[in-house]
C-alpha cells in the first residue's frame, strides 16, 4: 500500500440552520473541523479544518449565517465528502 495522505473524515453531528443557503452545520472540537452543508446541490458536506471553537460559535451566532459564511468560510480551505447514504 502506498503512502498516499487520505482524508479521514470525522463523524460530525449536523444542526440544522436558519438560512437560505446553508441548510446544516456541525463542529468537531477535536480536530477543530467545521462541516457545512447547503440548501442546494446533491446534499455534499464539506469540511473545513483548523476552524477555532470561536470562530464556529461567530458563524452559528450571526445574524446571516449565509452572509458569514460568505466572508469568513467560504475562502477556507475544504474538503468535499459525498452526501451520507441514508443506512436504514
């Protein structure tokens, strides 16, 4: 097996938001990884790693959570997960 860095995604919990554009949020003190998922698109969840506890508490708490995460997330670094398959 190759050493290839493959993304290990943490098991993020999501909350649903008010907000036109962002349909869920979740945090992950652990790994301090914030994963976002949006209103439209195919229900992909995205990970933002090295968000501070702060930080996530100023997205959730603003009052548009889409406007800040148009100022404040959106220019981080992510990484796209696949939509969850609901196992039944």
């Amino acid at each position: 097996m190759e050493a290839t860095q493959e993304y290990v995604a943490p098991d993020i919990a999501l909350t649903p938001v008010k907000s036109n554009q962002v349909k869920a949020v979740g945090y992950d003190d652990a790994t301090q990884t914030l994963a976002v998922t949006f209103t439209r698109g195919a229900g992909a969840i995205y990970h933002y790693p090295d968000v501070t506890r702060a930080q996530y508490e100023a997205f959730i708490g603003a009052e548009s959570i889409g406007t800040h995460f148009g100022k404040f997330i959106k220019p981080l670094a992510f990484k796209k997960l696949p939509p969850p398959t609901d196992a039944a």
